[in-house]
C-alpha cells in the first residue's frame, strides 16, 4: 500500500468510498404509500468521496514529507509526559474539582456531576479490568442493581440516602460474587460474553418484572439525599438545609450538595483502590493479570481473588448506581443499556489500564466533548464511534501507559513502561 | 544423607494426553534435604511428571503422596493446584519463565508471600484502614524478599521491573520468588538452560545452599555437568518410563542411561518421542 | 426406558420452577405469562402439531443466527478478536438488500428469484467492501498491539455504523411487502395447521447454499489453506510466506459477505428492519458463535440453531419477554460445563 503513488492510493481510496457510499448515502428508503421510495442523494455522494481522496492526498502526502518515526515511540513519549505530568496534574485536577460548584453555572455543575459519575465508574471498572485484567462487558449490571436497589429499598422502608447507600453497594457486591462465581474460570473472551449477558439479563428482568420494577416506566419520586438530616428543598422552614443556615433556599444548593456528594463518592473510590495497590490485596490482582499459572504455583487463589475484584469492582459500581438514582429521582431500564458498559470500558482503556489518572482524562475526553457538541444533534454519536476508533488507532495503549511500582526498596523507582505490563487473559 | 526419609513418593504415575501416553507407571522417591535430579531426553516426561507434582495437571494414575518431616501427610493427586503450594509447600519455577514481567522485582516477592500478607492485612479489609498487623508483616516481608534478593544477587535491581531483567537474572528471581513461599520440595524446571559458566555455578553454590538449609529439591535439567555436581539422586525417563535411578556414579555407570542418552542422538529423541507435554 | 426421557437437570429444574412460580402466582407478576399457551396443551395432537411448528420457525430463525455467527468465529479464530462491529454489518447488509430490492422494483425487476439472485450479490458485495474498509481502517493498524484496542474500536466502528445507518437512512422502521407470500401445509392437528412457508424453504436453500460454498472455500481452496493457516498459527503463517494481512482481509470480506447475506434473509423474513437490528442480531450470534465453542465453523452452525431454537421455543411455550434470557442462560450454563463451548477445542493449558 504504502508503495503505491499518493495521487494514485487517494484515487483508489475514493473508489472504495463510492462503493460504501453510493447506496447507503446515495439512495434514501423512505417509507411511501407503495412502499419503499428510493429518494437520490447524488451530492451528498459527491461531496463524501471528494472529502475522503482530499484527506487521503493529504495523509500521504504528509507522511512523505516526514520519515515515519519508529512504531509506537510517539505513544510511549506522550504516555511518560503524561506520567510525569501527573505530579502537578492531580493537584490542579483536584482543587478545580473542589472549586468548580463555586464559580461554575448551573450547567456546568450538572456537567461535572455527570463526568464525575463517569470518573467513578470508571475507576470502579478499573479494578477489574485495569489491575485484574478480566475483561467485563455488563458493568452496567452492577449500576443498575445499585440504583435499583436504592430506589427500592428507599420505596418500601422510607430510609434515606446515607441508610440505603451501603446496602446498594454490597447488594451490587453479592451480585458481582454470585455471577462471577459460577463464569470468573472462563478465561478471556468467554468472560466477556457472559458479563455482557449477565448485563442483558439484568436489564431484560428490570424491563419485563413490572410489579417489582415498574418495568419500561421505572421508579420515579426517588428520595433525595439530605445532609445530616436537612432537606434541600425550595422552602426554608426548619428542616431544610436554607431554613437551618438561615439562606434563601435556591436550587444551586442541592445541586453543588449532589456534586461534593459524588466527588466524595469518587475521591472515596480512587482512596480506596490507590491503598488496595499497595497492599497485598491489590498487588495479586495485578499479578492475576501478568500472569496466573505463575499466580497459581505460589498458592493463591486465583478464584477467590477473582471475585474480590469483581465484588470490590461491583460495589463501586453500585455506590455510583445509588447516586445517580437518587441525583435522577428516576430510573428505568433505559439507562444501563449495553452502551453504558462500552462507555465505561473505552473510559479505563483509553486512559490506560490500571492508571487512576488516565481515567480522570479519559472522560474528560469521551464525555465531557460529546457534551459540548450538542447541537450536532444525530451527526454526535456518529462523531463519537469515530472518534473512539481515532483514539484507539493513535495511542492503542491509551493516555497514561506507564506503571508505578507499588512498593520500593528506599530509593524512588522509575515507572514501568508499558511494554512491559500484561493486559491478562481472564 | 544416606539415612534421609522419603519426602515424595511418586507411585505408579500415569498421564495421558488423548492417546498420547506422556508417562507410564514412573514411581519414584525423592528424599529429605536432598537434591533430585530428573533426566532424560526431550520428551521423556519429565516436565509433565513435574506439572502432576505441582498440580497443574491431573494424573490419569497413580499417587504423589508428600510427608512433611512433622509427619503430615498430603496426596497431592488429589488437591487443587493452589493447595499444593499453600499447604503441601511444594514450589516451582517454570522452564519459560514466568515471572509478573510488568511488576518490579521486589514486588514479585512480595505476592509470592501473598498468603501469610493477607492473612495479616484481615483478608485485605483492615489493611485500607491502616488497622491491623499489616504493617509489621510487610516489614517482615519485605526483609525475607531482601533476604533473597542478596541470596540471588539481585539487591541492586529490585526496583527495577522483572521483565527489563537479563536472563539469568530472571531464573534466579524465579527460584528466589519460589523460596519466599517457604517450601519444603523446590521443583526447578531447567534453571541452568540458557546460563552462561560462570552463572551456572553460581547457581550450583545457590541449589547447594537451599538444601542445606532444609529444602529439598526436585531438578530437571539437561546440563549433565551441573546434574552430576549438585545431585544427590537421579532418576532417569525416556519415552514416558522410568529407565533407573541411583546416584550420580551409578547413573553415569548405568548402560540403559548411556544408550537412551548416547545411543541415538536428541534430534532422534524428539523425533520418536512425542512432544514434551507443553 | 424412563431415563432416555428424563429432562436434563437444567431443564427439570427450569420445570420445576415454572411449577412453582405458577402455584405462587407470581409468574403473573413476572409478566411471563405461562398461562397463555396452556390451551394448546388440551390435546396431545395439537402439542405435537405446535412443537413441530416452533421448530420449523426455530431452525430458520437458527439459520440466520448461524450465518451471522461464521462471520464472528472466522475473524475470532484467525485474529483473536471480538468484531463487534459485525452484527452491523449485518444491519448494513439489510439495508442494503432494502436498497437493492426497491431499485429493482422501480426498475420494474419484479421476477422474484432474479431480483432475490441481484440482491444478494449486490448485498453481498458491497457489505463485502465495508467489511474489507473495517478492518483496513480500525483493525489492522492495531495488530499485534494491546488486546482490548481492537476491542474498543470494534465498539466504536459498532456505534458508528448504527449511527451512519441512522443519519442516512432514517430512524424510522422499514418495511417491504412480503416477497413469496403462502407456503406448504404439512399437518393438521384439532385446526392447527403446520406451515412451512415459501420464505422459510427460501431461507434454508439460501443458507445452505453459502455455506456449502463457504465449506468448499475454506477446506479446498488455497485461499481457505491460508486462512486455516493462520487460524493456527499467525506468525508462522507470516514467515511460511503467506500474506496475513491478505488473508486476515478476505476473511472479513468472506465473514462480511455471509452476514449480509443473512440481511437479506432476515429483511425477507420479518419485513422490517431498522438501524438498530445489528446490536440485538450481533449479540446473540456472538452468543452462538461462543456457545457452539469459537473458532469452530461448525460450532457457530450449530450454535446459531440452537440459539434459535432455545429462543423460539422458550417463546412459544415461556413468555417472549424473557427469550433473550433463555438464551443467554443456556450460554452460561454451557460454559459453566464446557468452558470452551459444545465443539471448541479443549486445549491443555500450557505451563
């Protein structure tokens, strides 16, 4: 291919191009009184081909002009840059996450509720996928069982926010033990196709189970959380939050009170899994990940050890799962779609496996641009699935490739480069 | 080391692939606190025997029962590959290598004293909370990696990822990952291939050293020099079948050993025999 | 003799637990509605008649099913990956049948097996082209690099593809008449009537038709040495000589091509299709592909029939609702026994 003269591979490129796009684009089925109606579109044909010989010219052209550098060496450079950047990145990262309500519009601050469950999500994910290495496709289940289960509970007990949030989260737990169990000795893809299901069932079940659920029409009048017992509502008698700090009750209160809720749930999250790394616990998962014949043969448990990061994973999906029901006040099986999982997942890929950093950035990248190009309207999901095939091509490794070593001997250790570090097989 | 008592008594061991038989009726006895030696040609067996030993496969027949010197008694046909590690205290390295390559030497150390960690850190939940012996039982982790680390002359690299080291370096952070697991049967699957001279004897003084200090050790290895220095039995397979055993002057006298061996050529070897159970 | 009909233990269990759940009343509250079918349960003729009606309709709707699972076993066998953009392929390939189909019409082409015959050419060769364009641009300059890449852009040319069919074709549900309306009637029962419509005898001469051209292919060919080849082993396959990423590419053209194929069959199956077939279709051939044991061209037949089958019959005498569930679970607990699938290679873990 690459032997092949620019003018002429551009020229071959725009051939295929007609070929995808002359019937697709080309020929529009509208439904008429007769049936089908094929409406032409010659120019939109005419301007897709142009526009693919143009940048295909333009790529090659551009190659020539620079030799290409050494596979992969321009991934492994920015990778360390991000690394390294990571000492002064997390302390500018975490005090604009801290300030962000204070200056920020209403909308903004929904944004960052949204990036910031995506955050927890994915450092949720990251455990299993990023330091296991077990490749889940139905963490949307365990989403979907913490929010369920909140509502539910909430519905049926009258507990609050902070009573139920435990309970969603080992209820996600005991969902993670209970399937992985029986499908966590299945190695590699096997895995992922049964997560993917197990995530099918669970959303079929909350769709289909009326009387529980409330089926396609969900549960609506969630309880919202309270802050020591203080309600954020639009009066100010006592028992609200305006009432007891004598303010003008305002819809920004709740608001910035959901996003530290989730900031903390996150921050809580990367806590936990950033001492789990240093622990034994943490550091077998990423050895189950390098590699777990090896694992085996010095006497652990590698179906035990297993579940515990499907579990410990699973729990932070439903802590996440609770919030965003009760940030919602409504849910339905809508929401856990298999694209929440696929989200999820591009999110700890993209950043890079196992690096709590490279998630942050992650989603700022897949869910914080999306948002901003709203008004695209149905051209934004296209631009989406592009772009995470862009993404994937350019920096296959993701955004943070390089690990820090769990545990030194006194001096400072440098970071593992990525072409180390196994990306398992469970 | 002539009144030493059996440790491993492999009887009647049997394994089939299909309708590949890769060993046949093979018993054996490897002694406490000595270093035995399992020979042969490509294809002999002896790899898969090692792989029944420590679990990864199950026998199609026959018993591995392994005494401790207390008395315990364990039937390793019958445990979970993990058990035989944990409780058996039987440990092994791999003819390719296979160390956690993204992880740093040390760390390799320390999942290789997994078990007592955890059991020290509350199954890992006191840990997070910074409760617990935890922190006591890395410090006491950390000095038995130390320890094997001078003893394999890696101290210098510890901080460095397992998978940068040099290939010599690997085989001996593999039998140094191994020991930290506290074994009383080392199963060493060719440490010598692919070692220079001089690091060869240094691993000879290592093996030494190891069962000195109690551990016995279970070697397959094709470097005869090495296998006739630091053995102290031998057993010879070929084509699945024990063919003798004896110590190293017997072995080397035996002319069943000298015409599986020098009779006809490796390349003859792995022709005929099918191929080394993987 | 008894135990030749004892249910397997899953199934008594499942039967059981019918049992149980209608005694409680609470598959009412399920929605799965058991209930509903207990009227063709009256005579022992008309169950019959029923059964063998639900497994014509199963075997077809298998057949399509297995169609689209070869295309996810081949690219799985030779480069170890999910595609799951395949399933939208598969969506691409009825849309471009519906194309194809109403050109002809207009065209005034109105001789069925010569407009089918066009249709499927042209369906076949132009998804053929998407599938070769996939794996150019999204696939391979990720070979040999980090596994779960490939992965995530697999999803990401997944969602670009619904999204493409959506933007250019609209959201909207597309019909097309009925192309060979009637059929056969094999039985009567107590006025149940058993057919076997022209459309399902079309669809299983079409099926097996491409996959005895399929079978010839990849077992006489050179082309289908190669693939083998580098389904064993893909490197040695590079140093013997053989061009990998030739091969790596006619076996998505290959995979792609039956996909659509099964496009076109299930557009004439069910009259309508929409931009979001491909997920639904994609995820439960994968799920036979697997079950059948990946990798194995047979396996993903097999897989896609009984992946049919389990969904049709579980339908007919269960609740629709939970169908995708049936089958599903049937996949899990087929792992959970065979952990490579029915007719995946058990290979000894190598140590």
């Amino acid at each position: 291919m690459s032997q092949r003269a620019p003018l002429l591979d551009a020229f071959l490129s725009a051939l295929v191009a007609l070929g995808l796009f002359a019937p697709m684009v080309g020929l529009e089925t509208t439904v008429g009184v007769h049936g089908i109606v094929l409406v032409p579109r010659p120019l939109a044909v005419a301007a897709l081909v142009g526009a693919v010989f143009v940048l295909r010219l333009a790529v090659r052209l551009w190659q020539a002009r620079r030799p290409p550098a050494p596979a992969g060496a321009g991934a492994v450079r920015i990778g360390r840059a991000w690394a390294g950047m990571g000492r002064f990145l997390v302390p500018v990262l975490l005090a604009a996450a801290l300030l962000m309500p204070w200056v920020a519009s209403r909308a903004t601050i929904d944004l960052g509720v949204l990036l910031l469950t995506y955050v927890m999500l994915g450092w949720g994910l990251n455990i299993v996928v990023g330091l296991a290495g077990l490749l889940d496709l139905g963490y949307v289940a365990f989403y979907a069982v913490g929010a369920y289960a909140y509502a539910l509970i909430a519905e049926n007990t009258g507990l609050g926010f902070w009573s139920c949030l435990p309970a969603a989260g080992a209820l996600a737990a005991l969902w993670g033990i209970t399937l992985g169990f029986p499908v966590l000795r299945l190695r590699g893809d096997y895995l992922a196709i049964v997560t993917l299901a197990f995530g099918e069932i669970i959303r079929i079940v909350l769709l289909n189970w009326v009387s529980l659920t409330g089926g396609p029409n969900g549960i609506a009048g969630i309880p919202r959380p309270t802050l020591f017992g203080l309600r954020f509502t639009m009066t100010d008698d006592p028992g609200t939050f305006a009432g007891f700090f004598h303010l003008v009750p305002s819809p920004v209160q709740r608001q910035m009170f959901l996003y530290y809720i989730i900031l903390a749930l996150a921050l809580l999250t990367n806590w936990v899994t950033l001492r789990l790394r240093r622990q034994p616990l943490g550091r077998v998962w990423e050895a189950l990940r390098e590699d777990e014949i090896a694992c085996r043969s010095l006497g652990i448990n590698i179906t035990t050890t297993k579940l515990t990061a499907f579990a410990v994973g699973a729990c932070f999906g439903g802590f996440a799962g609770a919030f965003f029901a009760t940030r919602q006040g409504f849910i339905s099986p809508e929401s856990f779609t298999f694209m929440e999982s696929a989200t999820v997942l591009a999110i700890v890929v993209l950043g890079g496996m196992g690096s709590q950093l490279g998630v942050v950035l992650a989603t700022l990248i897949m869910i914080g641009a999306p948002e901003m190009f709203r008004a695209l309207a149905d051209y934004r999901m296209l631009i989406f699935g592009l772009a995470l095939v862009v993404m994937m091509v350019l920096r296959p490794r993701g955004l943070v490739t390089e690990r820090k070593p769990s545990v030194t001997l006194g001096r400072g250790a440098a970071a593992i480069p990525a072409a180390l570090i196994a990306e398992g097989h469970g | 080391m002539a009144a030493a008592e059996a440790l491993l008594e492999v009887r009647g061991l049997g394994m089939r692939f299909g309708g590949i038989v890769a060993l046949d009726d093979v018993s054996f006895t490897a002694r406490r606190g000595e270093i035995t030696a399992v020979i042969g040609p490509n294809g002999a067996g002896k790899t898969t025997a090692f792989n029944c030993i420590t679990g990864f496969y199950r026998p199609s027949a026959g018993s591995l029962q392994l005494t401790h010197a207390d008395g315990r008694g364990f039937a390793l046909a019958a445990m979970p590959g993990h058990l035989i590690a944990r409780r058996a205290r039987v440990a092994r390295t791999f003819q390719n290598i296979r160390l956690f390559a993204g992880m740093t030497v040390l760390e390799n150390l320390l999942v290789a004293q997994h078990v007592p960690l955890m059991a020290a850190t509350g199954l890992g939940v006191l840990a997070i909370l910074g409760l617990g012996r935890y922190r006591a039982a890395e410090r006491h982790a950390i000095a038995k990696a130390r320890l094997w680390l001078e003893r394999t002359d890696l101290l210098a690299r510890a901080d460095d990822p397992a998978g940068a080291l040099p290939y010599g370096a690997q085989r001996r952070l593999e039998i140094a990952r191994a020991m930290c697991t506290d074994p009383v049967l080392l199963c060493l699957d060719e440490p010598a291939a692919g070692l220079n001279p001089r690091e060869t004897a240094a691993l000879d003084a290592l093996l030494r050293g190891i069962r000195d200090e109690g551990c016995s050790l279970l070697l397959i290895e094709h470097d005869m020099g090495m296998v006739m220095r630091v053995s102290d039995h031998i057993i010879v397979l070929d084509h699945g079948r024990k063919l003798g055993d004896g110590t190293p002057a017997e072995i080397r006298a035996d002319p069943r050993v000298i015409a599986a061996y020098l009779g006809e050529d490796e390349e003859d070897a792995d022709h005929l025999a099918p191929a080394d159970a993987p | 003799m008894r135990a030749i009909f004892r249910l397997p233990p899953g199934l008594a269990c499942m039967a059981g637990m019918q049992h149980a759940l209608v005694e409680s009343g609470l598959d009412q509250d399920l929605g799965l509605g058991w209930r509903r079918v207990a009227s063709w349960r009256i005579t022992r003729g008309v169950g019959l008649a029923y059964a063998l009606q639900q497994l014509i309709n199963g075997v077809t709707l298998g057949m399509i099913y297995g169609l689209i699972a070869v295309g996810y076993t081949m690219v799985y066998g030779i480069i170890g990956m999910i595609n799951f953009a395949h399933g939208d392929v598969f969506m691409i390939g009825a849309f471009l049948s519906l194309i194809a189909l109403s050109g002809l019409a207009s065209l005034g082409i109105t001789a069925v097996p010569l407009a089918l015959a066009i249709t499927l050419v042209f369906a076949a060769a132009l998804a053929a082209l998407y599938g070769w364009t996939i794996e150019r641009v999204a696939y391979r300059p990720l070979r040999g690099s980090f596994r779960l890449a490939p992965l995530i852009s697999a999803i990401g040319m997944s969602i670009t593809l619904q999204n493409f069919a959506q933007v250019t074709q609209g959201a909207r549900v597309k019909p097309l008449a009925p192309l060979v309306p009637g059929g056969l009637v094999l039985t009567r029962a107590g006025g149940f009537a058993v057919q076997l419509s022209w459309m399902q005898i079309t669809i299983a001469v079409t099926t097996v038709l491409c996959l005895a051209v399929f079978t010839w292919l990849v077992t006489k060919t050179p082309l289908g040495r190669a693939m083998r080849a580098c389904e064993q082993d893909l490197k040695m396959a590079g140093l013997l000589g053989i061009d990998t990423d030739r091969t790596i590419g006619l076996t998505f053209v290959i995979g792609t091509a039956l996909a659509a194929v099964a496009g076109l069959l299930f557009l004439l199956y069910y009259g309508a299709i929409d931009f979001y077939i491909g997920f639904i279709a994609g995820v439960k051939a994968f799920t036979a592909a697997v079950l059948g044991g990946i990798g194995s061209l047979p396996g993903a037949v097999l897989g896609g029939l009984l992946i049919g089958l389990i969904e049709t019959f579980w339908s007919a005498y269960f609740s629709v609702q939970y169908k995708d569930v049936a089958a599903f679970s049937l996949l899990a607990v087929t792992l959970v026994f065979l952990p490579t699938g029915l007719l995946g290679r058990t290979d000894v873990e190598k140590v």
